[in-house]
C-alpha cells in the first residue's frame, strides 16, 4: 500500500470513529435537555401540588417526557444514563395522568431502570425502587377523587375496607423498603425525600379514616392502622418521619406548612 | 498519526466519561404528590373523637349530626378561640366549654321564642361580654374569675322580667362593671352560688329600677347613674358578702332577695341626691347597708325601713340647719354613721309598733339644731370639730340615743330643738363661753358631750327645761356655766386646770350637781362658781403645795358634796381649809 492510500484510509478510520464517537455522544447530549425538561415538569406539577389554583401544564410534558424517553431511545443511551432515563420515563408515566394506563407504564419503567443497572444505593436505585409505592399513592388518589374525599366526602366502613385500607399497607410497605436500599452512598436528599413521601402516605391514611362515617368502623380502622404502623397511632408514626428530615430543609418547611392548615 | 488518532480518541473518551457521569449525578426535582384528602379535618376528628370531647357531637350537643364541613369550621372555631384566650393549643380547654355555654345559651334563647325580649338581652350579653374582651388588653380571654362572672350573671339572669320594647341596656353595664370589678382577690369568686346571688340581685333591682320609670329621658339618665355606680355597686355588695359569708344564704333566693330589696330601697333613699356622693362612698354605703339588712332582713322588708331610713336621714343632714353643720362632704359618712349605729341597735332604735319612725333622721336633726345660735349661743365651739370628731360626735350621740331613746328624743312635738339632746349638746356648747378652745379641744368637747348625755339621761326632767327653746334656763347649762366662771374668776396662775382636768372637773361634779340640784343650783348663790374659785384658791395659797391638776377635781367634787349637804360653808376658811385637807390625804 502505498503513503497516500494509507494516509486516506486512516483519516477515514478515524473519521469514522469520531463520528461513532460523536453519535454516540450526541444522545448523551441531548439527554440533559430531556432532564431540564424533566425538572420543568416537576416545578410545574409541584406548583400545582400546593397551590391547586394554579394551571399545570405539567401533565402534558409528562406526557411528551414519557414519549421522548422510549426504550429504543434509551438503548441508545450510554448505559450509565439509562438508569437515570428509566427513572425519569417511570416518573413521568406517574405524573402523565391522560396517559392511558400511565401507572401500569411507570412501574414497568421503573423495573426496567432496575434492570438496567442502577447502582445500589444511588438516588436512582431508591427512587426507583420507591415507584410501585407512588404507584399506589396514585391509585388511592384516584378512588379519593371518586369518592369526594378532598371535598370532606364521607366513606362508608366497608368502602374504607375495599378501596383504601389494603392498598395504604402495600404502599407504605413499598416506601420501607425504599428507605431500606439506602446506602452510604444515598445522598441525604434522597433519603429525605422517601421520608418525605412517607410522611404523606401516613398522613393522607389518617385523614382517609378520619372520613369514615361510623365512629366504631372509624375506631376500628384506627386500631388496625396503628397496628400495622406498630406505632399508637398514624399521626405519631408519620410524626417520625417528620423528623427524620432535618430542621431547615425545605421539604420539613413543606410539611410544617402543610399541617398549619 | 495513529498514536495521535488513538491519543485523541482516549482524551475524547476521557472527556465523554466525565460528562456521562456528571450527567447521572445532575440533581433533578421531584415530584412531591398531591394530598387528596384534609389533613385538618382529620386533627379535627381526633378533637371530636376525644371521649371528653364526644358530648359536642352525640345528640342535644352543639353539633350533633353536622356535616363534616360543618366540623371543620367549629373546629377551627375552637382552635382560634383556644388561642385567644390562652389556653394549651389543640386541646379545646376552656374553648369547648364556652362553645357549650353558647350552645347552651342560643338553646335557652331559642326556649323563648322570637320576638321574646330575653333574646335581645341574651344577645346583648354576648355581645358585650365580646366587647369587652376584646377592648380590655389587660383581660387576655377568658380567665377563670371572669368565666365565673359570666355564669354567675347568667345563671340569675333568666329569672328577671323583661318587657318588649323597654331599655335594657342596664343589664350590659351590671355585666361590665362585674367583670372589670371582680378581680380575682375577693373569695366570692370561690363560692359561685353567692356570687350569682350578688350579680342577679344587682342586676334585677337595677332593672327594676328603670322600668319604674317612665319617661325615656328619665330612664336615660337613670342609666347614666348606673353607669357610674355600678361598678361600686358591685364592689361593695361582694365586700360585705365576703365579710359577712355567713348572713347571705344563697339557698331559696333569699341571698338574692337581700341584695335586691337593698339595693331597691338604697337607690330610692338617696334619690335625688345622688350627686352628693361619689363612687367610694356610694360603696361605702351600700356595703354598710347590705350587711345591715342580712343582719335585720326587717328593715328590706314590705315597711321599707331602709328606704325611709335614708330618705329621712339624708333630709336631716341635707336641711338648711344639717348643711351649716355636716356640710355636703360629709353626707356620706354621717349617712354611713347613722346606718351602721341603726343597724347595731335595731331593738331600740326602730319601734316595732311604728318601725317608719325615723329616729336616725330626728338625731342628726337634733345634733344640728343643738348648735345653731339659738342653743349654743354666740360661741365657736362647732369650729373645735373636726370632720372627724363631728363623726365621733354622731355616733356618740347615736349610742347614747340607742340606750335611752324616749329620754333623749322624746316628746318634742316634731320640733328637734325641743329634744333633750339638741337641749343637751346646746347647754354644753352654750356653757363654755366665747372662747370654748380654752376648756376643750374637739376631741375634749365629744367627751363632754358623752358625759353629760350619760348623766342627763338620769335626770333629765330636772336638768333640763324642755318647755323652753332656751339652753339658759338648764341645769345642766347653769352648772357647767359656774364651773367655767369658777375657773376664770379663780384666775388660775398655776394653770392647773388643763382641758383634760376640767374634762374631769365636769365628769365628777356634774353628778353631785344633779342629786342635790336645790341645793347647788338655788336662786343666785353661784355655788358651784364659788367652789372652784375656793379651790383655786387654796391651790394658790394655804395649800399650795398639796393640790395639784391630779386631784383638784376630786377636791371640787368634794367640797361640792360638803355644801350640798350644809356640811360646810365656804365662808368659814377654816373649816373649807381642813376638809380640803382631809379630802387631798384620802386621795393621795
């Protein structure tokens, strides 16, 4: 071969390679867009989540996240990003709410995020692994929707016994469990954040009691609850997630908040 | 070219590493979830699930059968009230009781229908109480005296009658004056039966008050009185059924009926005059006239003994004679004196067959007239007095009356100077000259007063001439006259007599005067004059060194008895000499 065929079919080579190289880089590139994008989203729904007056326009760009992020494009993702993408694909199913079987969609994300190598204890891992529980949540949003819940509606002892009590046991088993894959190299964030999300569960099943017409049903439901909770009552065991969260932190300002009324 | 090819694609690698990696690390936002249900109302359950709680909700209680709604809102209702008034948050202490005691009230309201007066003054009571609270900084809510107030005035309130259409704005102020008057010193607050006595007797007779009125200006300045008043009203009635715990029995109303009758009678009594007390005397008063109708309910009774007590009584001091003597400023403490002496001496003072006799209102008539000029003469011994001493000077007079009243204030033919006391205290005032300040102070002067009312009383029909306005034609004037001239003409250069000796001059000769009168007091003789000049003398000369202020008295007395009895003449020196001697060796 002589000089000149070599020189031009190393440079294509290496164009070659810098081009795969720059594919490949390309996805990775545009990833982040995707998480900004992810990050609007929660500010959005967030906003919204403590202030219901204000339009969200969150749940289309779930939505369009939960499109965005399919599996062929995560394949194409570096695979350290693809833990990071399924956890964003699942999350974004959870908030896409028009999206049809949007739960079904973001616990499958979420456990293919797992599969996919999210390391254990990273924020990822957890909040993965902490998406079956907010599925629930979700779930028990939709029959407190139905049933009025949030306008004071009263539920009955057997309704109480049918739509809600079962699915708070499994959600905030699901929740210790995600608090159990912490780490030492779980960022503090993280960990506050499940505590955070517990504390909500909790609370949110106590206030679900708390509208069960019949007082005995209601004292029963009670019982039951601090039994599972193994604590004297909901109120103090979602207390003690409470204070897990440091004292400054925005999301024990968020709860302070909250309980003031 | 290779090694630089693979030198860049590992810088690049280099480069694409780090930027994965940051990229996985980059925080993201998370999504916080939305609550779907009230966390408020289920802290308002837990409130009403509590077992001390759960009266509020069953049936009858304030909110029996609400809505959940309807829960939140009262929930919040007693959180905001547990806040203004202090009390531990969240637990309702105190909050749910005032929610139950306005259930309580809107029911008893509603017990009498719409248009029911009772209504209005129920809301009015709120209404004020609110007020009240919420213009007072110090009064932060609710404080168990003040909860005791508004039981207490609750409690009794239900059994005044009220009339549509008529001013009941009275039963605000009773209500206010309770409770910025009541602090949280006074035992009443203890003992809620009698302080709901005190509060609904207040609160009636007030009420019934006004209504007797019948003109609108009237009953507004009415109210303006009670404005005024109604807090010393209060003040002095929870005094005296604190001192007096005993005397107002809250069983069978009859605490409650003490307190309205008196106060009744009271407001009546003074009538027209009220302008002439403030709120301390008016306290004063009423306390002093509460304990004396717990302790003779008679004078509360159907006779209106108390109301005419005072009528009479403030008439005499208010009189164009009284008004030379008491003056405005003392109305209230000479009412007070007369009110407590009746009160101790109701046996004597208050004649059970004419129990409207005013005998308070004839002494101080008596007292008055006793030195207008025409019974004391030209002397200024009303000027000795003090505010004081003329006090000290009634109640004596009250005393002596109580132990003998037909002697002291009888048969005068409604005319007070015709009474043995204005007869009395004239004489004596009279007696002491131009210059009464040389023989007694105020003080000295109320002594003799009390002695000679003491020994008068015992013969007063000679000792006095009660045929006669004139003070000259006594006795009793004559003989302390001689005693005053004896002294001055006796010159006295040691000054033995001193105002404390000449006290006691009177104390001993006036009753050796009384028993031999004939013998003393006969035609122009000056006997008593003479005596004490003779002693003087003696004390100056013979026996100069043997008489002293200490036992000059006895030796007046002494040789008083002596001449009575035609034992002695003073002319004989001799025989005067040695039973002063005689007389001075006994006493020493």
């Amino acid at each position: 071969m002589n000089g000149s065929s070599r020189t031009i079919r190393g440079l294509a080579t290496l164009f070659a390679l810098t081009v795969l190289v720059f594919i490949a880089g390309c996805s990775s590139l545009g990833y982040r867009a995707t998480q900004d994008k992810f990050v609007r989203a929660v500010e959005l729904d967030n906003a919204a989540a403590v202030s219901p007056t204000s339009d969200s326009a969150a749940d289309i760009l779930y939505q369009e996240l939960y499109e965005q992020l399919s599996k062929e494009t995560i394949a194409k993702l570096d695979s350290r990003l693809r833990p990071n993408a399924y956890l964003i694909r699942a999350y974004s199913a959870l908030g896409a709410t028009e999206l049809e079987g949007n739960l079904g969609k973001a616990s499958d994300a979420a456990r293919a995020g797992i599969n996919a190598g999210a390391i254990e204890g990273s924020r990822d891992r957890v909040l993965l692994e902490l998406l079956d529980g907010l599925v629930i949540y979700e779930e028990l949003r939709a029959n407190a929707a139905k049933d009025g819940l949030q306008q004071l509606g009263g539920i009955t002892g057997d309704r109480y016994d049918l739509a809600y009590r079962n699915a708070f046991e499994t959600a905030r088993a699901q929740y210790e469990d995600a608090l159990g894959q912490a780490r030492r190299n779980t960022p503090a964030s993280t960990i506050e954040y499940v505590h955070y999300r517990s504390w909500q569960l909790l609370v949110m099943w106590r206030a679900t009691i708390a509208l069960i017409n019949n007082p005995d049903a209601r004292l029963a439901a009670n019982n039951d609850a601090s039994r599972i909770v193994d604590k004297p009552s909901l109120k103090e065991a979602a207390n003690e997630h409470r204070n897990a969260i440091p004292a400054g932190a925005p999301l024990r300002a968020l709860i302070d908040a909250q309980t003031r009324g | 070219m290779i090694f630089a090819i693979e030198a860049g694609l590992r810088l690049g690698r280099k480069v694409y590493d780090v930027f994965v990696d940051e990229t996985v690390e980059r925080p993201l936002a998370l999504p916080v979830g939305h609550l779907f249900a009230s966390i408020e109302f289920a802290d308002a359950r837990d409130f009403f699930d509590l077992p001390e709680n759960r009266h509020l909700t069953a049936a009858g209680g304030p909110y029996a059968g609400a809505s959940n709604t309807d829960l939140l809102v009262a929930y919040k209702s007693i959180v905001g009230i547990d806040s203004a008034i202090g009390a531990i948050p969240g637990t309702g202490e105190g909050a749910v009781e005032i929610v139950q005691r306005l259930h309580e009230f809107e029911q008893f309201k509603k017990g009498f229908g719409a248009n029911h007066p009772m209504q209005r003054i129920l809301g009015t009571v709120v209404e004020i109480s609110i007020d009240y609270f919420a213009a007072n900084p110090g009064a932060t809510g609710l404080r168990p005296a003040h909860r005791k107030i508004l039981q207490g005035f609750l409690a009794q309130i239900d059994e005044i009658e009220f009339a549509e259409g008529e001013r009941d704005d009275i039963v605000g102020e009773v209500l206010i004056a309770a409770l910025s008057t009541l602090g949280e010193n006074i035992t009443l607050l203890d003992d809620d039966e009698r302080l709901a006595a005190l509060l609904g007797g207040v609160t009636e007779s007030l009420v019934v008050d006004i209504q007797s009125i019948t003109t609108q200006s009237g009953q507004i300045r009415r109210e303006d009185l009670f404005k005024r008043i109604a807090s010393t009203i209060i003040r002095g009635g929870a005094s005296a059924f604190t001192e007096n715990i005993d005397l107002f029995v809250p069983r069978d109303g009859a605490a409650k009926a003490i307190v309205t009758s008196t106060l009744d009678q009271f407001l009546m009594g003074i009538e027209g005059e009220e302008d002439l007390f403030t709120n301390e005397s008016i306290e004063l008063l009423f306390r002093g006239a509460l304990t004396a109708a717990a302790e003779n309910p008679q004078i509360v009774g159907d006779k209106k003994i108390l109301q005419e007590l005072l009528t009479s009584t403030l008439g005499a001091i208010t009189s164009t004679q009284g008004k030379k003597l008491f003056g405005e400023e003392m109305v209230a403490r000479v009412l007070g004196a007369a009110l407590q002496t009746v009160s101790e001496n109701m046996a004597t003072l208050i004649d059970p067959g004419d129990p409207q006799k005013q005998v308070a209102a004839d002494i101080l008539a008596a007292i008055a007239a006793s030195f207008a000029t025409q019974l004391a003469g030209n002397g200024t011994v009303q000027n000795l007095l003090s505010r004081d001493q003329l006090l000290e000077l009634v109640r004596v007079t009250f005393n002596e009356v109580a132990k003998a009243p037909n002697q002291l204030l009888g048969n005068t033919d409604g005319d007070p100077r015709k009474s043995a006391i204005a007869q009395i205290i004239g004489s004596v005032a009279r007696s002491l000259g131009d210059d009464p300040a040389r023989f007694v102070t105020g003080e000295g002067f109320v002594e003799l007063v009390q002695t000679t009312l003491e020994t008068a009383v015992l013969n007063a029909d000679k000792l006095l001439d009660l045929n006669s306005l004139t003070t000259r034609s006594n006795g009793l004037f004559k003989a302390i006259q001689q005693l005053v001239a004896g002294v001055i003409a006796g010159n006295d250069p040691r000054q033995l007599v001193s105002r404390q000796v000449f006290l006691e001059i009177v104390e001993r000769t006036l009753p050796v005067v009384s028993a031999n009168l004939e013998a003393l007091l006969d035609g122009q003789s000056n006997v008593i004059r003479n005596t004490v000049t003779a002693a003087l003398s003696l004390a100056q000369g013979a026996l100069s060194g043997r008489i002293n202020g200490a036992n000059l008295p006895v030796l007046i007395e002494q040789l008083l008895i002596a001449l009575a009895w035609d034992e002695l003449e003073l002319s004989e020196s001799a025989s005067v000499q040695k039973l002063a001697l005689e007389v001075l060796r006994a006493a020493a």
